[in-house]
C-alpha cells in the first residue's frame, strides 16, 4: 500500500508558462509555500535538492532525483530508496493543454515501503497540506505572468 497525493488543477495559462514557473527554480521563494527553494540541472540521474517547509515554519533539506523529463510537458523525480525496500518515493509534474491559453496541471506524490506508517503518521498532513499548497501557488504564478 502507498501514500498518494495527487493535485490537478486547470489553469488560465498556457502550458509554455506554466512549464517556466515549475523549472524556474531560482525563484521559487517568491511563490512557493511548500518547496521554497530547488537546484537542478533537470538531466535524467541527477540531483534535484531542495529546500521544503514540512512542519511548521521549519525548513528541510531533501535530495532526490530526476528520473525523466519530456520538456514543455512534465519531469519526475524520486528520492535515493532506503534499503530494504524501508522508504520510496516518486513525485511528478505534469502539463497537458487545454488550448492555446490553457492547461491542465497534474501533482502527483506516492510514498511507500514498510516504514510508510511511521512517515506518514509523523508527516501525512504536513504533505498533504504542502502538496495543495504548491499546487494552487503553481497556478496563481502562471496566471499572473501570463
């Protein structure tokens, strides 16, 4: 069994806008409540560090990893697995159009592996209210650089 957050939200932007928000990394302390920061390259297999505020006002570093990205449309990432199948992750951006000056934007964050009760009872909510968070900030950007 997993922890799944999935997010879909349409937004009033195109897809070309909304990509640059997601992957304009540098700026993410200007929009984003959850991820306040990120570095990547965004080449399959390297790193993608970032800076998230889980509980509180408190901010955490966490490392993972890019595993795909089809560009103007999505990318994945995952975090390094704990062995023995204790802790995976996959999180994933993804852009379909809806027109010319519209998109859909689906957030989707699984979490799984035998430790799963511990994280999410600790964390469930705090995700749950990030993710949410990051994805309503997602769409409030795009429209307002469109």
């Amino acid at each position: 069994m997993a922890f799944v957050i999935d997010d879909t939200v349409q937004i009033d932007a195109p897809a070309e806008v909304v990509w640059r928000v997601l992957t304009d990394f540098p700026r993410y302390r200007e929009w984003n409540p959850f991820c306040v920061s990120a570095e990547s390259t965004l080449e399959p297999g390297a790193p993608i560090t970032m800076r998230v505020r889980l509980l509180g006002s408190g901010e955490r570093t966490q490392r993972e990893y890019i595993r795909s990205v089809t560009p103007q449309t999505g990318f994945t990432y995952c975090m390094k697995p704990i062995p023995l199948g204790a802790l995976h992750s996959e999180r994933s951006h993804t852009l379909t159009p809806l027109g010319a000056d519209r998109c859909r934007y689906d957030s989707h964050f699984e979490l799984g592996g035998w430790l799963l009760p511990v994280v999410t009872g600790l964390m469930g909510g705090a995700l749950r209210r990030g993710f949410g968070a990051m994805t309503a900030a997602v769409a409030e950007r795009a429209v307002q650089l469109a």
